[in-house]
C-alpha cells in the first residue's frame, strides 16, 4: 500500500517533500492515476495538494488575473470572472472530459502534464500565460511557451511546484473562440484544436490576432505568419482561406490511432473558417 500526504498547506507540504524526495506530487490526480493503473509509473509516495488553499482560486491582478494551479476545472468554469474576462479558455474547459474529471481535474495538472492534446493549452497560450513555480526558497516566473518543452516534459524542477497561472484578460478582443475536433462529441481527446482571440473592427477589419493550435505537433503550435495573414484584411473567406493554407504547412502532426497526419493537418486549416460563424455582432 502507497503512503499518500495531504498537506494541509504550503509549510506542512515544504517539509514532506524534503522528507520524501522520491514523492510524485499530484492535485487532481486524473492523468497519474490513469498511468498508475495501466502501470506507466509506480510512484512509491504520493504528495496531494488538493487542500491547500493557497494554490487555489482565481483573482484579479492590476495587469492580469491570477489562477491557482489547484482550481477545478469546474470551479474555475463557473467563477465569473473566467466568463466575463477569459471566454476563450471558459470555452475550452466546457469541452474538457466530463462533468467528474472537471470536478476533481485542475488546470495545474493540465498544465503539468505538459499533453500536446490538453485542451485548456491553446487559449493559455493566446492569453500569453505565465507560469509561477514555486520551491521552499526560491519563485520563478515564466512564459507557459518556455515552461513545457515537450510532449510530458516541462522545466519544472526537484523541490518545486506549479502555484499558479497569470494571464492577461481578453479586453480588446471581441472574437473568442475555442473548437476542437475528436472522434465523438463528448469525452473525446482531441485529434486538433484551435484557440483564437482576434480583435475586428466596426467595418470588420481584423486589426489584432492570437491563434493557437493543439494536438498537431509535439507542443502547441502558434504562427505569426498565419496572424499576419489575416491582421488588416477583412474577416472573410477568402482571407481565411489564405491563412488556412499557410496554417497547414505551419503544423507538424503525427499519425497515431486517432487521426492520421494529413487528416489533423487538412482540419488545422478548416479550423480557421469557423471564425466566419463566431464573428461579433458590429
């Protein structure tokens, strides 16, 4: 039988870890468990953050919002401020597993799990998110972009921890869109995905863009050359067209049981047109 931990805060978790160095830390524990049981990993101690408050929650900040790496994925769906402020990643958290994982899932462990496939990725990554990694004596503040480096491979290091997330709010934006494609409606991983906030004017001129693709490369994929396509020129078909043939030369998948590579990189593109239906109302 496993020891497991529940520190009851940062202090109490600060001395655990310094006693179990082999622990694998956890928060919601959907993705370890699943490797625990198929066998992938064998922790011999596990660490669980679920009741540290300080890890949790989501508040405003004079230039950005600060998440909890601890916040549910159902906590953090249902607080106003994700809505009022942050649609693109509300959007994406409403199609993430079901209504269970989102309730024991944390966008901390989202994060960490560092999947090419995780859907609250790409709209962190048009959000610019940083990450805040924390140990005993030091906090490091980062780019989420430079923070996972591979697929299940980030930069976080012994003795720290994921503690929260800052991002910046949406204003300026009034298109926020989040779609992913998978092999059925609900419960489905993605085969890929897109986040896009652009900013479109009275006339409907694209005068800002943030794009980002999931499940069709080792990491999230961005491009400023697919925003530059379509910054400046009308939001149309045709000017999306474009920026979808510039979008599929722009992603790197992979075949897998899933999808083939062809298939996500045709939908990569297609993606980019139902920016035509998600268009604000001038």
């Amino acid at each position: 039988m496993k020891s497991v931990h529940l520190p009851r805060n940062m202090e109490d978790l600060w001395l655990i870890m310094e006693q179990e160095t082999n622990a694998r830390v956890y928060c919601g524990g959907t993705d370890l468990l699943v490797q625990m049981r198929s066998c992938e990993v064998d922790p011999p101690v596990l660490i669980c953050l679920e009741r540290i408050a300080d890890i949790q929650g989501i508040r405003e900040e004079p230039d950005s919002l600060w998440i909890g790496a601890g916040t549910t994925h159902t906590n953090l769906l249902s607080h106003p401020l994700s809505r009022r402020c942050l649609p693109v990643l509300a959007k994406a958290l409403g199609t993430l597993g079901s209504p269970l994982i989102r309730n024991m899932g944390t966008i901390g462990g989202n994060i960490c799990s560092a999947s090419p496939a995780a859907d609250t990725l790409p709209p962190l990554y048009v959000l610019d998110a940083e990450v805040e990694l924390r140990s005993r004596d030091t906090i490091r503040v980062m780019p989420l972009c430079e923070f996972i480096t591979g697929p299940g491979e980030t930069r976080l290091e012994r003795g720290e921890i994921l503690t929260g997330i800052r991002v910046k709010n949406g204003e300026g934006y009034n298109l926020h869109h989040f779609e992913k494609i998978g092999q059925r409606r609900a419960l489905a991983c993605a085969i890929a995905s897109l986040a896009a906030m652009l900013h479109v004017s009275s006339s409907g001129v694209v005068k800002a863009a943030r794009l980002a693709w999931g499940s069709v490369g080792p990491m999230v994929v961005t491009s400023t050359k697919v925003e530059g396509a379509i910054i400046g020129e009308n939001l149309s078909r045709k000017t999306l067209e474009k920026a979808a043939d510039l979008a599929q030369r722009a992603v790197s998948p992979i075949d897998d049981v899933r999808a083939s590579a062809d298939y996500r990189r045709i939908v990569s593109g297609n993606l980019l047109l139902r920016l035509l239906d998600a268009r604000p109302q001038i």
